[in-house]
C-alpha cells in the first residue's frame, strides 16, 4: 500500500469516527426525535437486516451502476469522436448532449419506462443517461485542443483526419476521459438508486422508497449510507488511477 492510498485511508478513517461520535452525541442527548435521528446500533440493525439480507438488492444496484456507467462512458466518448471526425454533425451531437443533461431525470425515467417497461432496462437507460455527459464534455474539449497546425499538416502530407485523432486526439483525451470515469463512478449508485427510486421494482433505490413509505427512517439512512460509503469508494479509487493514469503520460512525453 502507497503512501497515497494509506492517507486516504487516514482521512477517512478520521472523518467516519468525527462523524460517528458527533452521530451518537446527537442521537443521545440532544432530544431530536428518533424518527428523524436513530441511533446508530438500529440503523446497524437495519443495514444488517434490509439492506444485506435481501442479498439481492445491494449487488442488483452496484451491477445496474457499473453498466450503465460503462455505457454511458463509451456513449459520451463516442459522441465526441463522432463531433471531431465529421465536423458538420457537432452541433448536432452538441445539442443532444445538452438536451439529454438538461432535461430533469424525475421527468425522464417515466417515459423510459413508458418505452421499455419497468426493471432492468429502464435502470440502465436512466443511468446512461445521467452519466455519459462528463465524458462527452470532457474529450470534445481536450480533442478540440489538438493544434491547428498538425491537423494541417496531417492533411498537406496525405493523411486521414482519424491520424491525427490517434497520434494526438488519443493521449490528449485519455486523462479527459478517466476524470470523467472519476466524476462519473462516484455518481453511479446515486443515479442507480434514483432510476431504481422511480422505475424499479427491486435495487436499493427500491428499498429505499419502501421503507419511506413505511416510515422506516433507520432503513432510509443504512441505505443512504451504504450509498455514500460506495460513491466515496468509487471517488478514491477513480482518483489514484486518474493520478496514475496522468503521472504516466508524463513520464511518456518526457
């Protein structure tokens, strides 16, 4: 283990036990009611009983985030190759991102259902959506950074515009492209959870609006932790490999 993951590792473990004692400070003496602040050994129970013994709830969700998280990397990214290599469909692939990102997923995810029905599908489609953007904006800017020039005299020596994509689009892109990886890992349970919340019948986000409906405030807060508690996994783990990833292609272009 690196220095940099042990101080990770530091920094959270300070920030869990802060946020643990300030938790059972509250819970205990501060008379908020129980309904809005359990404590913390029955939201430990809920997160034991609801949130890990239906076995399938947690490692539906985590499946649903991590496709539709591929997908939607793989769609932004080829949206901006697609801008770059035919120049007259950027607007066109400009708007459709804008509009896909700007319009409220809450108004979205029912007519996805609409279309493909409840479960899987409708989760997927609604995590792609809310997270191939980053991509998208990302690698459009670095390819638009590809100097003029070499573009020019790609094009005077014979060359394809793809060869300038390779030879330069490609390097320039790729630390684009794994931050939005990064931007966009630590928002995948939580876009899960939402298309699950509104199109779903199973997954955490399912579990999670039953247990609303129950009142059941402990469940509510072991699942928003377990969410949290993953999308900071995946926000470490996206920022050593984007530090990685860029200490690499340094030492390449030194």
């Amino acid at each position: 283990m690196n220095r940099a993951w042990a101080r990770s590792l530091l920094g959270w473990a300070l920030a869990a036990t802060a946020v643990g004692a300030l938790w059972v400070g509250l819970s205990a003496d501060s008379g908020v009611p129980a309904l809005l602040l359990p404590a913390p050994h029955r939201v430990l129970d809920s997160f034991l009983d609801d949130v890990l013994t239906p076995w399938h709830a947690l490692p539906v969700t985590l499946v649903r985030a991590s496709v539709g998280t591929a997908v939607g990397l793989l769609l932004g990214t080829s949206l901006a190759l697609v801008a770059y290599m035919f120049p007259a469909l950027e607007h066109l692939t400009r708007t459709f991102g804008m509009v896909m990102r700007c319009v409220p997923i809450i108004a979205l995810a029912p007519t996805i259902t609409v279309i493909v029905g409840f479960g899987w599908t409708a989760a997927v489609i609604t995590t792609v959506v809310m997270s191939f953007f980053p991509a998208f904006a990302l690698v459009t800017g670095a390819l638009h950074r590809i100097p003029v020039g070499f573009a020019h005299l790609t094009a005077a020596a014979g060359g394809r515009r793809w060869r300038a994509l390779w030879h330069v689009g490609v390097p320039m892109a790729l630390p684009e492209f794994v931050l939005a990886a990064r931007l966009t890992s630590c928002m995948a349970v939580l876009a899960c959870m939402t298309a699950e919340y509104l199109t779903a019948n199973d997954g955490l986000g399912a579990s999670l609006a039953h247990a609303q409906a129950l009142m059941a405030t402990q469940t509510v807060w072991a699942i928003l932790l377990t969410s949290t508690v993953f999308s900071l996994l995946a926000w470490t783990v996206g920022e050593h490999v984007d530090r990685r990833v860029r200490d690499h292609l340094s030492l390449d272009r030194a």
